[in-house]
C-alpha cells in the first residue's frame, strides 16, 4: 500500500489541512480519504467527522453516486424475510427482532400454514404459537405480540393489514420501522427502513449525523427520489450485513472505498478485509 499525502493551509486559517490518497493495489485502485484537520489525519472515527463543511448538492451528488454503485455491487438486494401476503410480511418482520431473518424463515411456513391470517392467529392456542416460534427467541413475548396484532387487525381492520404508515403504526409492537418494511415490500409504497445497519451506514457516509430514526428518515430521504427509497433501504441493510459492519468493516474489500469518508474504520490491507466478507447477510 502507497500512501500520497499533499499538504495545505485551511480557507479558515486554522489547522493545517491535507489531502491522502491511497493506492492498494491493482484490485482496489485509489482511494481518497477525505480532508481532515492533521491533527484528526487517524482511524478515530469521532475525529472523523470534523471534515469540511459539504454543501447540499455534493453530498446529494455523493449519495447518489454511493447508491449507484451499492446497485451494481448487489443487484438482487431485497427484503431477505420470506412471505405470500402483507400479514405474512408484518408477522415475520416482528418476529425478526433480535434474530436473524433466516432463523424467521425457518418458522414462518409451519406457523403461517397452521394459522394462515389474522382471525387464526388470534385465536390459537398460544402453547401451540410459542412451541412454533422458539427457534426465533424471546417466543412469549413475541407469541403476545402477534397474537394481540392479530386480534387487533380483526378488531379494527376485519383482518386485513392496513396500506397506511398512520394506521400501520396504531398497531400494537409496529413502529416506523416495520411499517415501512411491509409498505415498501408488500404494499409498493415507497419507504425508508431505518434499522441498525441503515443507521450506521449513512452516518458513515455522513449523510446525516442524526441518531434519531425519523430525523434519519427524513435527512436521507431528501438525498433521493422517493421512488428509490425501499431499494436504497435493502441495498444499504445488505452492505451492513455484507461488508459495512459495526466493528471491522471490511474496508479493504469495500467497493466504495473511493467514495466514503469512513474508509480505515475497518482493514485496509485487501487480504485481511476480504476475510471479512460475508457472501450472504447475518440473515
Ligand atoms: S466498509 Fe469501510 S469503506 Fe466500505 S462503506 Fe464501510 S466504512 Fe466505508
């Protein structure tokens, strides 16, 4: 690896300022870490984000580009729960909360053909339901969750999931988050999902620097058309699962690594950050 270095003075007149380009190899090219105040010039991530101010159109320009090539490096990114219908969807995707969506798949087909929607989920015999979903964890809890959505959805909507982010979210256990998975997914409304992977993701990018989700929703849905918002969520979820993890990021195997300012957070060297290169999510 050949690091290239170019110093200046900042606009400001404050810290010294430089620009580091580096080269690794035939594989993986160039890549330009961001300018950084010399004194943050290290892999501290808070020390990171002190990089000059980005106007609103390159940092449009920038997320678009990032998206652009999130859609060439995984073309088939989707949602990774398996369903046949809206209730299928929204059931799985609470199911899925701290376990992976191919624990969920594993029990979906069993449960959902013992209990095909609202009215037979409500009225099972909940030993039955949490005997199913064990494998997914936390089954109690998550036994009362779908069958108090169930009786809900009879209750107040004769069994049939909603198509609106406003009557999604006064179901109970449904927050922002799933609503938008089951909009954008079996409704064709476009929607923003901001899990955990989302959330780290563009504040990497500095897309944001919000932790608030909604405020998340918002700043980056303003970067793209909404039309590309679901797509953007999978590309994004599959990218964190994939390469862009929390700890030891795959930086070198990264094809974004020109583009993000995060670039070090993770192996550089490409033969030890291909090594963290999952072929398929934590799914
Ligand atoms: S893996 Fe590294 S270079 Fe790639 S997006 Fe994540 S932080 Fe940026």
């Amino acid at each position: 690896m050949l690091l290239v270095t170019v110093w200046r003075m900042a606009p400001t007149g404050g810290s010294t300022l430089h620009l580091t380009a580096c080269w690794q190899g035939r594989r993986s090219g160039w890549s330009y870490p961001w300018l950084m105040p010399a004194a943050t010039a290290t892999t501290a991530p808070a020390a990171r984000a002190a990089k000059v101010e980005e106007s609103r159109t390159s940092r449009v320009r920038r997320a678009r580009r990032i998206s652009r090539k999130l859609a060439e490096t995984y073309p088939a990114a989707r949602c990774e729960l398996d369903f046949s219908s809206p209730f299928q969807l929204l059931i799985a995707t609470v199911l899925s909360a701290q376990t992976t969506d191919k624990r969920v798949n594993k029990v979906t087909p069993a449960l959902f053909s013992r209990y095909p929607g609202a009215a037979e989920l409500a009225a099972a015999q909940r030993e039955d339901v949490e005997q199913i979903i064990a494998p997914t964890g936390f089954f109690r809890v998550k036994t009362d969750s779908i069958m108090r959505l169930s009786a809900t959805l009879v209750e107040r909507f004769d069994g049939v999931v909603p198509d609106h982010l406003e009557d999604l979210v006064t179901l109970p256990g449904v927050g922002r988050k799933t609503a938008n998975v089951v909009l954008g997914n079996a409704f064709g409304v476009p929607g923003i999902t901001v899990d955990t992977h989302f959330g780290r993701l563009v504040r990497r990018f500095g897309w944001t620097s919000e932790t608030d989700p909604v405020k998340v929703e918002h700043e980056v849905g303003a970067l793209f058309p909404k039309a590309e918002w679901t797509q953007l969520s999978h590309q994004l979820i599959w990218h964190g699962r994939r390469r862009c993890h929390a700890r030891n990021p795959a930086c070198g195997a990264c094809p974004l690594a020109r583009l993000c300012p995060a670039f070090g957070e993770g192996p550089t060297n490409p033969i030890d950050a291909a090594k963290l290169v999952r072929t398929e999510g934590r799914a």
